[in-house]
C-alpha cells in the first residue's frame, strides 16, 4: 500500500509546539493569536435554527433543501451582487477545507496537471493538487496587478486556479481591475477559475469585491467559482458551514460525484445556515468585535516595532521585524504570545509573522499589555 500521507507537507502546527509551551508558562497565561479559530459565541439566532431542526432522522441531500438553495441564491445576489443566479449556481460543502482539499481529485485531475495558488497562501491549496498527484505551482499575486496579466504564469498544463482575497495571510485585497484581468486571462486559455472569498465580509481599509460581480465576470459564470464559509462571518467554524458558487457545469459535476461520495452537510446545519445567511446584523456585530481588536493589536504590534504589510482585509496581521520569522515566534512566546510563522505559508513569508485577532478582548488586552 503507497502512503497517500507521503505526499503531502508535513503538519506545520506540529512545529509550533515548543513555543506554546514557552508561551504557556507565562504567568498570566498564553495569549493564542496562531491558529485563528472564532472565539465568540454562535449569535442566538442561528443556535436556535439549529435547535428547531434537532430532530431530523432522515438522510439529507448533497445539494441541500430547496430553503437552503433559496438562502445562497439570495444572499449571492444580495451581497456579492452576482445577477440571474438560480439552484444550479449553487452548492453546500461540509466546510470550505473539504471543498479545497478535495477539489482538484472531484475535478479528476492528476499527473501531468497544474493547479496554480498564489505564493504566500493558505496551505490546504497545496495539500489538494499533491492529494490526486497534480503538479502545485505556485504565483506572485502582483503579477496580475500590472497590465501584463498572467505573464509569469504558464498556462500549459494549467487546469486550476486559486485565487484568495482577502487572503490567508497577508490580508491582501485584489481590486476589481485585478479580478478582471485574472478572470479574462484565465478564459482565454480555458484554466477553471476557483476563487476563495471566504473573507469577503472581513474588509477594514478595502472593500473585497467577488469574481461573482458582474462587473468582473461580465454577469455570466463560465469558468469561474467562488468559495465562501460561515466559519469566520458567523463564528460557525465547528458547524462546518460553507458553499460555492458560479458555473453550473462545473457544480453539477461536483453535485455528482458528491453525491456518492455522501457529502452531505448534516440538516441542522442546512437550517443553521438559512438563518445565518439571512441576518445581516450579527455579522456586523462580529465585524465590531474584530474592528477593536485589530485596532489595538495593530497600535500595539507598531509601537513595539513591527512593520505591518497588506492587512486591510481578513482576520489577520501581516507583520514582521525584518528578521526571520522563527526569532519573532520565540521572542513573542517569550512574552506569552503565540503567532504563526510565515514560512507556513510559503518561503516567502520567512521574515513575517501572522498575528490572528480572533482572540477574546479579555486576551487581546493582555497581548497588548505586554507589548508595550
Ligand atoms: C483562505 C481559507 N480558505 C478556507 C478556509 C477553511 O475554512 P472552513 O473550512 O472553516 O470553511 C480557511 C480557514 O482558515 C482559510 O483561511
């Protein structure tokens, strides 16, 4: 039997355990700012949605109730501004890491395929390609921003292509120009287009934008997807909560082969889901929360001599010492506070680190504390 395991990057959070324990033996306790994980609670209204749909025996479908479908479409339309969507636009995944990790193998691809992420990224992009044994290659998301759209990357070979913004780390916005030119680009030379808005109501200095709005996809869905999670908007990270969005074809695909491989999205959370795409107001409730906590975490991350790049998006700070990133990780777990390294999410992170806000302002207030 050949170790799937083998092919695949080692767990990085393994290495962050000595400076946890460092950070741990604080006496005030370990301020956690590495992992990212929502720490505020489910708003009442989505725990009570859950609640009423408790006792469901029955199987439920891949692609969801028809109340479910109508949720997505709607907030689609409403929120991102994407135009003539319907059910066949849309898809429930069990969480987006599935989704991402599990994609390229239900798109069937394999050796001798690309599927290309930008070069600082969240990692489950690279996990996917080497889980059905495609080539990852990685780009540099300015190549984009100039008027030369997609000069460094090669599209021989190239069947997939991530894109994230806000993204995972540096918080970086891609403006609607920048959207625009990936978008034709990659319709030209027939690369499939997944995007991963899962920040997209997360924007503090820019206003995210979808691949969904008309004025990037010209209001049709051909060759492009996006992804989007309940996680982070609802604090909905242990529901499992997400969906994708965009090209019937490929969804229907997708719906397919879900189908038997049993990727459902248990039912009450279907209905938790409804409720929470249907409240605006919790979102903006959380999105206050995160406000604070990045002001002063930012205020106290300068002042102890940080430079901080992108950032204007997302739950995180993209901040470094210009020194390697492992010196910053252990001087901060020195002071009680654990961040994540750069490098996790590509050499080209190794002199920054990632400081998540999603911490409670009870532990924010102490990591500032000690930074002054
Ligand atoms: C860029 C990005 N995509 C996807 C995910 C997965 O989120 P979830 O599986 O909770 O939907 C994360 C989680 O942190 C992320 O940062």
């Amino acid at each position: 039997m050949s170790a799937v395991s083998s092919r695949l990057p080692v767990f990085p959070w393994d290495k962050l355990e000595p400076y946890k324990a460092t950070a741990a033996a604080h006496p005030d306790g370990i301020v956690d700012l590495s992992v990212g994980t929502p720490v505020d609670p489910v708003p009442a209204l989505i725990q009570q949605a859950l609640v009423a749909a408790a006792d469901s025996p029955g199987y439920p479908t891949v692609w969801g109730t028809a109340t479910l479908r109508d949720a997505i479409v709607g907030w689609c339309e409403r929120r991102l501004g994407a135009v003539s969507f319907a059910h066949t636009n849309v898809l429930p995944v069990v969480g987006s890491k599935e989704l991402v990790a599990w994609l390229p193998t239900q798109l069937g691809l394999g050796t001798g395929d690309k599927v290309a992420y930008p070069r600082l990224a969240y990692p489950t992009y690279e996990v996917g390609a080497r889980l059905c044994g495609a080539t990852p290659v990685t780009y540099d998301t300015e190549t984009f921003a100039a008027d030369a759209a997609g000069a460094e990357l090669d599209p021989s070979g190239l069947k997939l292509l991530w894109l994230n913004s806000p993204s995972n780390p540096t918080g970086r916005v891609l403006g609607k120009d920048e959207l625009t030119r990936i978008v034709a680009w990659a319709r030209e030379h027939g690369v499939l287009v997944f995007s991963d808005e899962c920040y997209l109501e997360l924007g503090w200095e820019a206003e995210p934008v979808s691949v969904l709005h008309p004025d990037v996809c010209g209001g049709t869905y051909e060759g492009i997807v996006s992804v989007h999670s309940l996680s982070k908007r609802s604090n909905l990270a242990g529901y499992r909560a997400a969906f994708i969005a965009g090209d019937a074809a490929v969804l229907g695909e997708l719906l397919r082969i879900r189908k038997h491989g049993g990727m459902m999205t248990p039912a009450p959370v279907q209905a938790a889901t409804v409720a929470a795409l249907g409240d605006d107001v919790h979102v903006a409730e959380q999105r206050a929360r995160y406000a604070a906590r990045r002001d002063v975490l930012r205020a106290a991350l300068l002042k102890h001599g940080f430079r901080i790049e992108h950032s204007e998006a997302s739950l995180y700070l993209w901040a470094t010492r210009d020194e390697p990133c492992w010196e910053t990780v252990g001087h901060l777990a020195e002071l009680g506070v654990l961040v994540a390294p750069g490098d996790f999410y590509g050499a080209a992170g190794e002199r920054f680190v990632r400081v998540a806000f999603t911490a409670t302002d009870e532990r924010v207030e102490a990591a500032v504390k000690r930074l002054g």
